[in-house]
C-alpha cells in the first residue's frame, strides 16, 4: 500500500508519530515571537550602524576633478571616501557642483543622472531622487542619497565629507 | 494482551455498553455497538468495538487529517479541532464503527479505552463482559479455554482487511470473506432462507 501512497500522503499521513499538527495558538505563538525577534534584531541592526558611523573618523579630503573636465549639465564619476564608495559629481550651471554617492539606498544600484528631468534615477525599481537635494520623489527608496560636501578651491574641486 | 471478539457468546446483556459509557474521556457517550443480528427471528446480538485496522479505511478517507493511528495500532477518535463532521468515516468504514455526534459535531468512535490500555489495563468493555464475548488478555490463555479460532482478515469484494482485533469464528480460517452485494440487496442477513 505504502508505495502506491500519493505524495499528498506524506503531508497527511495516518500514523500519529509522523503527523506534526501544529495548534493555532502555536502558531500564533511563533508569528508573534518571530516577529518580535526581527523587529528587535532590525533595531539592533540599525543601531549598530548609527553608532559605527558616529565613530567612523571623518573622512579626509580630497581632490576629485578639475572644474574644465565637466561640461554643464555633466558627470563624473569619482570614488569617496574608499574605491568600494562610487560616487557621482554632477555640474548643475557654471559654478553649482553637487555629488552624491551613487548607491541608491534601496537596493545600492548604482544611479543614473538624467539631464532632462533633473533627476537621479535608479533604473533597477524605478525611484527618483532630486538632483539639488538628493531626495526620494518617487519609488522604493525610503532614505536621500548620501551627499558629498564639495569645496571649490581654484580649478579644483574636492570632496570634504559626507553627508548622510 | 489481545482483544477477542466472540459474537456467538454474546448474551445482549448491555453491561459492556454501560462501561464503556464510564469511561474517563468519553462519560455518559458509549461507543461499542450492541446490534441484534435480525431481531425478528433471533434473540442475538453481536457487540463491535472497533477492529483497530491495520490500514484504516476511515483515516484513508477522512478529508480533514482528523484520525490518526497510534505506534500501537490503535486508530483514535477524530482530532477534536480537526474533525468537521463531515460522516466520511461513518460511511467507509466496513464494520460500521465511527459514530457521527451531531450535537458536537464531529465523529468519536471506539479507541479500545487507550487511556487504559496503554497504562496495562483491560478495556472496560472486557473488563464487564460475563460471558466472555469480549476477551483481552493473552492469546494462549483464550486458546486453552475456546474451541473457536481467531481471525483478523476479512474481504470485503476487492478489499482485504487486516485487524488488530480478532474475531472468534468456530472453524480454522485464514480469511473471512463477505459479500458486500449480496447485503446491500437485502435487509436482513437471513432473508435469503425464507
């Protein structure tokens, strides 16, 4: 009989050892605790990060582009504060530079500046960020694109911090 | 410790019926069937407990994953917050065993007392039967005192099935084969010798 068994049986079976009847209260009882742990392990996330960055040294400045090198209405893509940090410095009019790291802050796609809607946009779920401020105006993204502070000295121009 | 069926000793006495009535899990509801086998003709009765299959139809057919079989062998009444009384097990079960309870809507039948009889002790149907109709205990004990031989297998059309209680039968037989048409085509077993 047990070879001819349809597959369902093993899911259903008649002897009592192999049945793992969960109750409803159990169940309930395993939502509510393992809802709380991610809630708790989340926040612990979180705070770990928050206080990882407050200790973090700031960054030291550096030279990341001449201001001849971009056109209005250009980019160029620069590495701050670590080669693993890509980053994009936008040319907004003659003298207004912004820079923002170029992780969205979904998913870290990198993205893509669009001239025309003044617009950073991140192509893998569709979300919109200001090209001025950095902030989310449409899709998944819930934080601003981490900013980078700039300093016109001369022809050049460096990152000096980051802003989160 | 085995359960032996003897029909033909049966006195129709009730008093198994009243025990079973007593037990701790199920008081004052009992679950074996004291049936007269055609009262118009005959005084007998027959008692069932469940047969305790081997295979059980009932759990076979149950839709909701109420009945389970126990290590032992001992098919368990329908799970209380599984059972949605819907009667498939009344109804496929060849020894008519499983009782539909309307006013709790879901189905209890004989667990040969497993309160009981997993602690050592006898059902309470045995415990009270005096004539020996309903028999626990060692199979050599029942051999030395019976001329009846147990059986376990029985055929209905295209089903065998094979149980944990045994059934007294007067001659040595491996297997006891019904015809399932031939009752379904008449009322009374012995209508046919009129």
């Amino acid at each position: 009989m047990a070879t001819s068994d349809p597959h369902w049986r093993a899911d259903f079976p008649v002897n009592w050892e192999d049945d793992h009847y969960v109750t409803r209260r159990e169940f309930t009882t395993f939502l509510t605790l393992i809802s709380g742990a991610l809630f708790l392990g989340t926040g612990l996330v979180g705070l770990r990060e928050r206080w990882r960055r407050r200790r973090a040294p700031h960054p030291a400045a550096m030279r990341i582009a001449q201001v001849h090198e971009i056109a209005i209405g250009g980019v160029k893509l620069f590495h701050y504060p670590t080669p693993d940090d890509p980053c994009l410095l936008l040319r907004l009019s003659t003298d207004h530079f912004v820079a923002y790291s170029q992780k969205c802050t979904h998913l870290s796609c990198p993205v893509v500046y669009r001239v025309r809607e003044q617009q950073l946009h991140c192509p893998c779920h569709e979300g919109h960020f200001a090209v001025e401020t950095g902030q989310v105006l449409a899709g998944p993204p819930r934080r601003v694109l981490p900013r980078i502070l700039l300093a016109l000295k001369g022809e050049d121009i460096w990152a000096t911090g980051v802003e989160v | 410790m085995e359960f032996f069926i003897d029909p033909s000793r049966c006195i129709g006495c009730q008093a198994c019926v009243h025990a079973c009535a007593e037990c701790e899990s199920h008081r004052g509801l009992s679950m074996i069937h004291l049936d007269f086998v055609d009262r118009s003709s005959s005084p007998q009765t027959t008692p069932t407990v469940c047969m305790h299959c081997e295979d059980p139809t009932c759990a076979r057919v149950c839709p909701a994953d109420a009945i389970k079989q126990t290590a032992e062998g001992i098919v368990q009444s329908a799970l209380k917050p599984r059972c949605i009384g819907c009667s498939n097990c009344v109804l496929a079960c060849p020894f008519g065993v499983p009782r539909y309870i309307a006013a709790m809507d879901q189905m209890m039948k004989c667990d040969m007392c497993y309160d009981r009889t997993s602690i050592g002790l006898k059902p309470m149907c045995a415990t009270v039967c005096p004539s020996g109709a309903l028999y626990y205990g060692p199979r050599e004990t029942l051999e030395k005192i019976r001329r009846e031989h147990p059986t376990n297998t029985f055929v209905f059309g295209r089903q065998v099935v094979k149980t944990k209680v045994h059934l007294m039968v007067g001659h040595e037989t491996d297997e006891l084969e019904f015809d399932v048409a031939s009752f379904l085509s008449t009322s009374s077993p012995l209508a046919g010798e009129d």
